[in-house]
C-alpha cells in the first residue's frame, strides 16, 4: 500500500443558498452536476470539476452540523478552494468572469509564476483560479 493518499477526492463549501451557489458554480466555472448529485432533504450538492475524479462538495452547514447517516461537520464563515487552470487559459478566464459579472478580486504572481485570479462566490467563499507550477507541481 502507497503510504500517503493518491490525491484529493473531494472538499466542500458552505452556502446559504444551495439553488443560487450550484448555477453559480455551474454557470460560471463550467462544473457539472453529477448525476443524483443533489443530497437528501436539501442538504447539499456535489459538481464534478474538470475530467478528472475531482468533486467539489456545496453543503448547507445549519444542516450538515446536525449529523445523521454521516458525522456533522460545518464552518462558519467563508472557505477557499483554488482551481487549477492552465497558464494560456488565464486570459479567457479573466473575460469569462467579468463577463458573467463577477469581480476580480486580486490576482497575485507567486515567485515569478503566472498570476492566481482570486474572486468570490455569492456566499463569499474565496475562489482561486492556479497554476500548478504555484507549487511545483505537473499538470
């Protein structure tokens, strides 16, 4: 057995507002609802990113601090979460967020790498869009 994980399955935000937050993140970063992707008693809701086995969790933290089948879990106030992009596709990002009225934040170049496009989403979480090479990192 490989002593560490293999990567990062899923991590989830917090919203107030679960229909709002999904045709956000739907709408503006392109991600898809996964099928049946919509959690019991309107308790939260998991959008694929990218290709790949990547999951981004959406919960409503009054009901997930609760419990049930699963531990409670919660937070109060805004998470982050950075997407990775690729270097040449920065631009067109840029355009699509202003296009979809969302402001830009701040971008910030990390030791000489390609800028990170930081902005929030409509509960205020701190979205990021990255390079992977921020942490020396391979596609």
């Amino acid at each position: 057995m490989d002593a560490s994980p293999k990567a990062v399955l899923e991590t989830s935000l917090y919203v107030s507002d679960l229909e709002r937050a999904v045709a956000f993140y739907e709408s503006v970063l392109g991600l898809r609802r996964i099928e049946n992707g919509y959690f019991a008693g309107g308790r939260g809701a998991a959008l694929q990113v990218g290709a790949g086995p990547s999951v981004l969790l959406l919960f409503r933290a009054e009901i997930t601090r609760k419990g049930g089948e699963l531990p409670p879990h919660g937070t109060v106030g805004s998470g982050h979460v950075a997407f990775r992009v690729d270097p040449e596709d920065l631009p067109e990002w840029r355009k699509r967020l202003r296009d979809c009225g969302v402001t830009i934040e701040k971008e910030f170049a990390f030791e000489g790498q390609p800028p990170s496009v930081y902005f929030r989403d409509p509960d205020g979480n701190s979205l990021e869009l990255a390079v992977s090479s921020i942490w020396g990192l391979s596609k």
